[in-house]
C-alpha cells in the first residue's frame, strides 16, 4: 500500500517503539503487523538510523537487520528522559509561539500548542527568557492558508485570482479545495472549474482570495503520493529532449527524467516528460549557455525566442 510521507512519519514513530518490545522481531512479522510491504519496511530501517534524541547529529538510533531479523542495539541508551540543550529548547519554543500565531491554526490545537508551550517554558528555566527576545514572522501566505483551511473544513468553494508564472498572466477561477500539503512551498490542492480538472495552486502566487457561498463539491479524486516529489510526469505527458554542457549536470539531479546519456564534452542528454513543456522555457534561459532544448522543435524555437526578446530588455 502507498502511503505519503506523513503516513511515513507516524509508522516510524510507532516503529520504534515496536522494535525495542520486540528485540530481534523478524521482518516478515514487522511487516504484517503494520500492513506494509518488507520493502516499505526496509526503507523504514534505512532512515531510523539517521534518527535520534538531538538534531545535533548525536544518540542517534543503533538499528540492524540480517535480512530476517531486526536488533535495536542502544534501546536502553536511549530510553533515558530527554534533556533539552539550551539551542534546542530555544528553536522550539520559538517555533512554537511562531505557529500558534497562524491564522488557519483551529482554536482547539492552538490551545493544546499554548499548554504545551508552557510546560516546556517552566521546564527550560532561564533559556524560556531568551527564546522570548526572538521572533519568527510568517509570509503573507498566511491569510490564503487561514481561508483555505477554512474553506475545506466548511466544505465551500473558492475563488481566486492566481499568478501563473509560465504563462506570465493573472487568472480568475472557482475552485475546489481538497487538501493543503508542502512541498517547499505550501500548495492547495483542488478541482479547478476553469480547466474542469485537478490542479495544484501555490498559496504565495494567489493575488486575491474569497470564500464562496456554493459548497464545495470536487468529484472522487485518488490523492496522489507527493513523498516522491511534487512533479511526477505521467508516461502519456509530451516527451521534451535537453543537451546539457558539464555546468548544467544538475538538471538530471533535479528534474525527474526518462534517462540521461553521456555526451562527448562531458554534459549530458536528457529526455523527460512534463504535462506543461512551455514551463521547460524558463530551464533553458536559466541554463544560459549551460544548455538548450533539442526538442520538440516548436518548443526549441520557443525557447530561443524567449531568449532574444531578454536579450533585447538588456539592449544585447
């Protein structure tokens, strides 16, 4: 079964405490017991090792498996109560005060946030004094997020006028939210009346924004899995070919591709897949002349069409 990375997050938490009642469990047994599958499980294992009681890279989980079995060597080591050092008690507090300040926050977490706060103030002493001269502010996101939220929760529709930075232009439509997630950024996800199709908003690029009296009503969607990324080309979306030189390697680290050919001069041919092949135009005056689009040859021309006309704002 598929899951997200919040639902990744959860497992693993329980996971650990599964393992230490459980010393030398074995793994199909594991698996079972948490309805995933062993390779689910293996990647599970791959990254509590990285985990522990401090940011700083310290007391980090001890955990071990020969193919069946699975040991948590430092359990103990580890099950002593959690000391705060003065930095980490610090950076939470001042996260904590920072998100209960969020407008799309509901009443009932932010006063579960507040108690917890608290507590955590009375036990850091001295340091809560110090955490209390720093602050953390917000973008302006933060009221799209709070009406958002709202909209899903009220189950209403909204509109927006949204920044579309590939086609350089301001749009009006009616949408319906379905859920808020980040990626990097913070986006809704909802049914667009405009395209009559799903689409994906980032909330820093709505310019206005109002909840509507129409309920909200998107047909049955399946969520997708963002663990892998935001972007994820389907195998039917138009095929796009990049020549990369040596300084433009990184596109084949940040782009999800097809494949990636050695070329000569050390750069690399890349064929990718996007729903939106006109976005790619910014990559290629970004590349500058680290690369180019080979093709379509539409888009080829497209693309060094964007480039004369940024050349000639310069006066080039």
């Amino acid at each position: 079964m598929a899951s997200n990375a919040i639902d990744q997050t959860r497992r693993m938490l329980s996971l650990v405490t599964y393992l230490r009642d459980r010393p030398g469990a074995r793994i199909d047994d594991v698996a079972r017991a948490f309805g995933i599958t062993v390779d689910e499980l293996i990647s599970d294992l791959d990254v509590l090792p990285l985990c522990g009681t401090s940011f700083r890279g310290g007391d980090l989980l001890e955990i071990d498996t020969d193919g069946e079995r699975i040991w948590w060597r430092n359990a103990d080591d580890l099950a002593a109560p959690l000391r705060f050092a003065a930095d980490e008690a610090t950076a939470l507090l001042v996260a904590a005060r920072a998100v209960a300040t969020l407008p799309g926050l509901r009443e009932s977490d932010r006063d579960a946030l507040l108690r917890a706060t608290a507590k955590l103030e009375a036990a850091a002493g001295d340091t809560a004094g110090a955490s209390s001269r720093l602050s953390v502010t917000f973008e302006s996101e933060g009221g799209v997020f709070a009406d958002v939220d709202r909209a899903i929760a009220e189950r209403r529709r909204l509109w927006v006028r949204y920044y579309s930075p590939a086609r350089d232009e301001l749009t009006e439509r009616e949408i319906d939210p379905i859920r808020l997630f980040a990626v990097g950024h913070t986006y809704v996800e909802a049914w667009c009346r405009l395209s009559e199709a799903r689409r994906t908003f980032r909330l820093d690029r709505v310019a206005e924004i109002r909840l509507l009296d129409e309920p909200s009503d998107p047909p049955p969607v399946e969520l997708r899995d963002l663990s892998e990324g935001l972007v994820q080309p389907a195998a039917e979306d138009p095929e796009v070919v990049v020549e990369v030189a040596p300084g433009g390697r990184w596109v084949a680290e940040y782009y999800p591709h097809d494949s990636a050919e050695e070329l000569p001069d050390g750069g690399l041919r890349i064929i990718l897949r996007t729903p939106d092949p006109a976005s790619l135009r910014r990559l290629a005056l970004r590349l500058g002349a680290d690369g180019r689009i080979a093709a379509p040859p539409e888009l080829a021309d497209s693309a060094r069409d964007a480039a004369r006309q940024a050349l000639a704002a310069y006066g080039e």
